[in-house]
C-alpha cells in the first residue's frame, strides 16, 4: 500500500473542504462584499498548505509506485535465471511484458548492484547465470577465448562479443 499517495489525497480533500467551508462561512456571515472576500481569501490561505503537501505527496507517492514495479519486475527476473540457470532473453521479455533492452537495461542494474553473476551473448539471447566462485575468469564461457580482465563489473570477449558479468 501506498501510503504517500492516501496521505496526499487526504491532505487535497482536508484543504478543500476548508476552503470550501471558510468561504460558506465568510459569504454568511460577512456583510459586506470585501467582508466575503476578505474571509474567502483567507481560507485559501489557509487551505493552501494542506493543498500544497497533499499534492507533492501524492506525486510522489507515484514515483515510489514505478520503482517498486521496476524492482518487482526485477527480483522477478532475477528469480527466473536463478531458479532455471538459463533463460532466454525473448522468452523473459515476453514473460514480463517489456522490451529486449528493458531486460538488458535491469540486467546492468543487477549487475552493478552485485546481485547477478554470469554472461550472455545477445546475439544468441541466452542469460546465463554462473557462481562468480565457480567461473574462470581468464577464458569466455561462451567461446573459449582469452580474457582480459580490467575489473569488476562486465567484460566483454573481444572474439565473440559475449558479456561477462562479474562481481
């Protein structure tokens, strides 16, 4: 649940109705059209506040919706190579209903966050995932070819075009 996004709208409906009520208020009770105004005005600025905050919580509320549904949607793909150990990248943007380089995209943030270890040939389109314990980290798991590593992160096989992810 949301709670920045409820809390917003409370605040939004909170400084309506006092601006709502300071103005029935005013328009009664005054007796003079700047007696109404006057009173009007000053409910709005009144309610302004509650309007204000409502209104950047609410917003923000829905930036912090997207990003858990991108973390969602990652944990999600994380969990298919792990549980499978190979997943076809076509076949995972199919599954969770985005693009080739959505897949890509989460699987460098994955990378960088040390939660994935493995490679993948895009031009094949298999993600494989590998123990970085486990792997040899001086030959291409995907060709043979000798690595040469520069650091952590991602190689890439200068003889099939391959990347390596490690952590």
């Amino acid at each position: 649940m949301n709670v920045g996004r409820v809390l917003g709208i409370i605040l939004v409906v909170v400084g309506m109705f006092i601006c709502g009520l300071g103005a029935a208020v005013s328009t009664t009770a005054a007796e003079t059209v700047s007696g109404r105004v006057l009173g009007t005005a000053l409910s709005g600025l009144i309610a302004a506040p509650f309007v204000g905050v409502g209104v950047f919580l609410f917003i923000r509320g829905l930036q912090e919706a997207k990003a858990m549904a991108v973390v969602q949607q990652q944990k999600k793909l994380l969990g298919m190579v792990r549980a499978q150990g190979r997943v076809n990248i076509a076949d995972a943007a199919l599954e969770l209903n985005v693009s080739r380089d959505q897949i890509k995209e989460w699987v460098y943030d994955l990378v960088n966050k040390g939660l994935f270890t493995g490679y993948i040939n895009w031009d094949d389109g298999d993600l494989i995932s590998v123990d970085a314990a486990k792997m040899d980290k001086t030959k291409c798991p995907y060709c043979g070819g000798q690595l040469e590593l520069a650091g952590k992160g991602v190689v890439e096989c200068p003889y099939c075009g391959t990347e390596i992810f490690l952590s």
